[in-house]
C-alpha cells in the first residue's frame, strides 16, 4: 500500500504492511468487524517469516497449531490482530507459559480510544489537523467576557469585549458552531461616540443575518456634559472622549479591517464647536467621524434589534433612550415581511431629550416623586407634537415595546436581582407591565447612594437612572402595552449589520460553505 505523501506505509511499530491478501478491501470496513485497527502491534513473541518480495505472515503459536484463515479471524471479535494471527485467551494474560503478555497499546482503553478517533483519520489513517482559531480571535474571546464583567455597566478602563452574545444578530453573537463558519479576513468595525458613552464593536460574519463579535470597547465619556447649558462641548468632556477614541484607534490599527463605519450623534449634533472637535479627533486618533442625523440614527437602532421582533408580531414601538436625544420608531409589520425591519418603519421621531440633559435640568442625585413626575410631564408635551396614528391591538401577541438604552437594561438587571450585570442573561429577556412599574417604584424610592451601591448601575449611572425611567414612563403612557423586551443593542450593531448586508458576506459565505460541503 502506498502512502501519497510518502511511499510505502510504516506500521506503528516500524513493521512493513505488505502482502495482504484483501489488501484492497477497505480499512474501515476491517476496523468496523475486528473491533480493532490494522495497524495494532504485533506481540512481543511473534517474528515475522517470508522469503524477499514474499508476503510476510506469523509463525505457528506455541502449540504449534497454524494460524487460522482470515475469515474465522475476523469473526473473532477481540482476538484479532493486525497480521490476521489469532492470539489466545491465555495470551491476553502475563505471566501464562509460551505465551508473551499483550502491549500496553492493545489493552482495552485503547481499543475504545481507536475505535472512537476513527472518524477524526483521513483516507490513510492520518489524524486531520483542526484548524485552530487565531492568537488574535482567542485573545478577543477571552479579554470582551473580562469586560463585561469588570465594570457594573460597561467596561471603562480600556479592556476589551467579545460576545456577543448575543452580539450574533443574535448579534451576539459566539456560538461554537460559528467560528466554523467565520472568515478571518472579512472583519467590520463599528464605533458610536454618543452624548454618554464611546462603544466600538469589531465582529466577523458567520450565519446568515448574524456575526460573532471579536472585540469590544465601552466607555462612559460624557461627552454632552453641560451641553444644554452653554452649547458647547466642554473642554474636560472632549479630552475624555479622546483619550476614550485612541483606545478604539489602536484597536481598529492592530487589525485588517475589511471595512468600517464611525459615527457620532447627538452631542455633536447640538454643539456648536462639534465640527471642530471632530477635526482634532482626527488630528489626534487618526479616526473621521460622520455625523448621522436623527432618521438615520433611528433606523440604525432598528436595524440593531430586528432579530428581537418574532414572525408572530404585527407592530412595534422601539425606543432608543440616548444621552441627548430620544429616537422612537414605530413599526407595522404586514403579511410580507422585509429582510430588513427598518423598511417597516411608518412614523419615527427624535426627542431632543435624553437622560444627561434631563437629568441637569431637573436634577438626577435627588429625585423626588414630584421630581419624577414633572420629568414625565415634559417628555410627554413633547410626544404630544409627534403625529403618528393609534396602534390597532387585535390580540395580545400582536404589539409590544422594544427598549435598547442603559436605562431598559439597568431595570432588567435589577428586576434578576443579579449580583454583577450580564449581558447574557439581560439582552432579550421579557417585562411585564407590572414589573416595570415594580423596579422604577424600587429605584425612586432608593436615595443615590443606595443607588450607587447597586452593582447593575454603579456610581456613574446613579444620577441618570431616573431621568431615564421619565422617559420610559412617557412612552409608556403613549403606547400602552403588556410586555415589553429588552436589548442590550443598538447602534453599532444596526452599523455592522447593515454593512454586512450591504456587502453581501452572508451571501458568499453560503456559496462558499456549500462548496466545501461538495
């Protein structure tokens, strides 16, 4: 038998595999009858015999009894070896006279562990070789969990994140079987500097409509600290958003990139030096922002969630609770459903309202109910001006609220009672009605230490929450509903899936699994 990659074949034991007399028969079907592979080891007390050129075979055993033919050593199970010699029960047991005691090799174990690694070898028995995921993807894998985990909220000393879990649309996305499926060199990247936070997702399509996040960065900046006051970007906000964008800088350099999108919204939007502060960005970091307006902004968010919405479902209010501004989508969903959701979007407006700015004109450290009250009443003259027809329920399954901001997911995450936040557990998860009155009661009546102390909102976020519960009231008491769902998305991944979709990866991914299936 001749090896393609290197002449004749070598047995295990160095012994030379000639002279079968079924030397054409297949090794797996051999393997599937004697419970054992062609290649095991001769016993200690066999010589091999045969003039040149001649098949080699064993000598008579002990007794002096020949060796059986090959078909009654096959049926006999256990016994059989590789040469086609039959060994004796006396002979699986050391110490019996004449007889040598089997190799460790040939033991039962390691039968077993043959017969169970005998998928894993290729058409000559030779182990195929898994391929092994990038220094690079492990690295992302372990360092995105380090900071989901190391912060309350998002991780804000530079570490990076990876799933995404459901960073997979379910974003998600990180399933074992995606890295199957994943193509290292088709990595996009998505980075949103909003009024509160700077967020940079780098991810890798894998199925069709999802992709597995690679790394991850999030840092509460608090860009439009003070906007509403003065109009302007303060010069301590923009220095921590920069020293916040050259991480995302060296992380975007440290990759090939396939392509890219980087926004900036609200804060920028308003102030009247936010040109100018996104030219020093580019001196700085090396990284050009675009300014989105609030439509786009909108539909990203959308675009970001569409994996949430059920076939079931025939219409949606999705919010996007922001630092600045406030997007709201309304979405009607007809017998025909779009690969894209956002192409369902019938009315959508943007309110120039958000949790930063809400809370600096009413106060966030200590909120009274008649505090709390007076902030629903303003988000609520503004949804007054928004024309969008009433919402026609026929059964419960039909409509429900879609919440992707830090104010929908702290409330999860207060509601599980979770001793560290996790994205896992909070992204997706159902509220009833009720148990969303239940946890902004809690949190109103928690002052801002008790609030501060909470490891689901932490010290940054504990004069914000409220403000954030305000605007989720007034849109509750707009659009009535029984449940509603929380995501822990937005943005960056509307910004990913969108390119992704535009590019087609998913597409040729498909093409190109279904020709290494052939």
């Amino acid at each position: 038998m001749e090896d393609p990659e290197g002449g004749a074949k070598p047995q295990f034991d160095g012994a030379s595999a000639v002279g079968r007399k079924d030397g054409k028969k297949s090794r797996r079907r051999k393997g599937k009858r004697g419970g054992q592979s062609r290649n095991a080891a001769y016993p200690a007390s066999h010589e091999l015999s045969g003039d040149a050129g001649q098949p080699a075979r064993p000598l008579e055993d002990a007794a002096g009894n020949p060796a059986r033919k090959r078909k009654r050593r096959r049926r006999g199970g256990q016994g059989a070896v590789q040469d086609g010699s039959l060994q004796s029960p006396a002979m699986e047991q050391p110490g019996v006279a004449g007889h040598a005691a089997r190799p460790d090799s040939d033991s039962a174990p390691s039968r077993r562990n043959r017969r169970k690694h005998r998928g894993k070898r290729g058409l000559q028995g030779r182990p195929l070789i898994p391929a092994k995921p990038s220094g690079a993807t492990q690295q992302g894998n372990r360092t995105e969990e380090t900071a989901r985990s190391a912060d309350p909220r998002e991780a804000q000393n530079g570490a990076t994140a990876s799933r995404k879990g459901r960073q997979d649309n379910d974003a998600r996305p990180g399933r074992e079987g995606d890295r199957e499926h994943a193509w290292p060199d088709e990595l996009y990247a998505a980075l949103d500097l909003g009024t509160n936070n700077c967020r940079l997702l780098i991810a890798q399509p894998t199925r069709p409509g999802q992709f597995r996040v690679v790394d991850a960065f999030s840092r509460i900046v608090r860009l439009g600290e003070g906007l509403a006051a003065s109009g302007r970007l303060s010069d301590e906000a923009m220095e921590r958003a920069v020293e916040a964008l050259r991480i995302c800088a060296s992380k975007l350099r440290s990759r090939e990139i396939r392509r890219m999108r980087l926004i900036a919204t609200e804060a920028c939007r308003q102030a009247v030096n936010g040109e100018e502060f996104l030219s020093r960005v580019v001196a700085e970091t090396g990284l050009a922002l675009e300014i989105i307006d609030r439509e786009t902004e909108a539909r990203l968010a959308v675009s970001g969630c569409s994996s949430l919405v059920g076939r079931e479902t025939r219409s949606v209010v999705l919010f996007d609770i922001g630092g600045g501004s406030s997007e709201i989508a309304v979405i009607r969903i007809g017998d025909n459903r779009f690969s894209r959701l956002a192409n369902h979007i019938t009315h959508w407006t943007s309110l120039p309202v958000g949790v930063v700015t809400l809370s600096e004109r009413h106060g966030g450290r200590d909120v009274t109910p008649e505090i709390f009250e007076g902030m629903v009443r303003e988000v609520e003259g503004m949804l007054g001006c928004f024309d969008c027809p009433e919402i026609e329920v026929a059964q419960t399954s039909d409509f429900h609220l879609i919440g992707t901001s830090g104010t929908v997911t702290t409330l999860a995450g207060v509601h599980l009672d979770l001793p560290r936040y996790d994205r896992r557990k909070v992204d997706g998860i159902w509220l009833s009605d009720g148990e969303v009155s239940a946890m902004q009661a809690k949190l109103l009546s928690w002052d801002f230490a008790s609030r501060a102390a909470n490891p689901c909102i932490g010290p940054d976020r504990a004069d914000l929450v409220l403000a954030g519960c305000a605007i989720l009231e007034a849109i509750r008491r707009r659009w009535p509903s029984p449940r509603m769902r929380v995501a822990d998305r937005g943005l960056r991944e509307g910004l990913l899936t969108d390119m992704m979709a535009d590019d087609g990866v998913w597409r040729r991914n498909r093409n190109r699994r279904g020709q290494r299936a052939r």
